[in-house]
C-alpha cells in the first residue's frame, strides 16, 4: 500500500491548524484538537503524512480490492 501524500498543514494565528490535500482544504481543527494535532505531528517517531492522513480520514482501510471485486461493483 502506497503511503499518503500531498497533505500540507498550517497553523493560524488563532491556534487553528487547516490541514489540506493537494491544495484543498480537507479539515479545520480548532482548540484542544488543533493542540493535540500539532504535538502528535511534531513527534519524533510520526509520519506527518500519515498523521495527517488520519486526522482528515483521508486514509486506505485495506478493503478497496474486496469492494471492487464484490458482484455488485463489476460491470
């Protein structure tokens, strides 16, 4: 499974933090949300991509394949 990309974040001057995806903006986090955000991504062992990722819920579960092989989904 490839790993996330094209996440980008950035911290407001009121202490939200507007992550975005490709250019777009994919969530807005504010107060204690934006402050655990910014801590698990200033983490030494974190993947900010990934963090990120998670945090927009922009991520693969792992059952695309099965979905896409399901009778229901083949044309």
């Amino acid at each position: 499974m490839p790993a996330p990309s094209g996440f980008a974040y950035r911290q407001r001057g009121d202490g939200s933090v507007v992550i975005t995806h490709h250019g777009r903006a994919a969530a807005t986090l504010r107060g204690t949300r934006a402050a655990r955000f910014l801590a698990e991504t200033e983490a030494e062992a974190a993947d900010p991509q990934e963090v990120m990722a998670r945090w927009t819920g922009n991520y693969r579960r792992g059952n695309e394949r099965t979905a896409r092989d399901h009778p229901r989904n083949r044309r």
